[in-house]
C-alpha cells in the first residue's frame, strides 16, 4: 500500500495561517515589551504584586485641605510693607 499524505491545505491558506501565527507572536513579544518597560517588575526582576495593594493616604484625597503657612504671612506682610512704603 502506499503511504497516503494527509491532505495540505492550499498555498494561500499556509500563507494565511502563517501571518496570523506571525501576528500573534508579535502581539505576544509587544505585551512582554510593554511589562518590562512599564516598571511591572522590582529590583531582582520579579513581578510587582504590592504596587495596587499600598494606597497613600494622602493621594486619595483630590482636594487637600490649603493652609496658608509662614512664608506666605512673611512674603504677604513683606509685599505689604513695601507697597505702602512706596506709595503712601
């Protein structure tokens, strides 16, 4: 008996097959690409677990409490001694 090859699909289906292989893996090599460059990994190469965990306090809030604090009182009466100096 002869030995009976499997049926091939066309050239044009290889060709299609083939560039969605090639696709894929360049998909695959832009999503590792971007891991690394994203700062997903420590110092010693592993994979960040702890940088959703940890929330800082003072982030979460979007409008912090605004207090004048000292130098803005010294610059103010600075200004203001200045100004009616010159002009009073």
């Amino acid at each position: 008996m002869k030995d009976v090859s499997p049926i091939r699909p066309s050239i044009f289906t290889e060709v299609d097959q083939r560039e969605l292989e090639r696709q894929i893996e360049l998909q695959k090599k832009a999503k590792e690409y971007h891991k690394t460059k994203t700062c997903e990994f420590d110092l010693y190469g592993e994979k960040r677990e702890d940088i959703k965990k940890k929330s800082v306090p003072c982030l979460l809030r979007t409008n912090p409490e605004s207090k004048l604090n000292q130098k803005f009182f010294i610059l103010y009466n600075l200004v203001f001694l200045f100004i009616s100096f010159f002009f009073i």
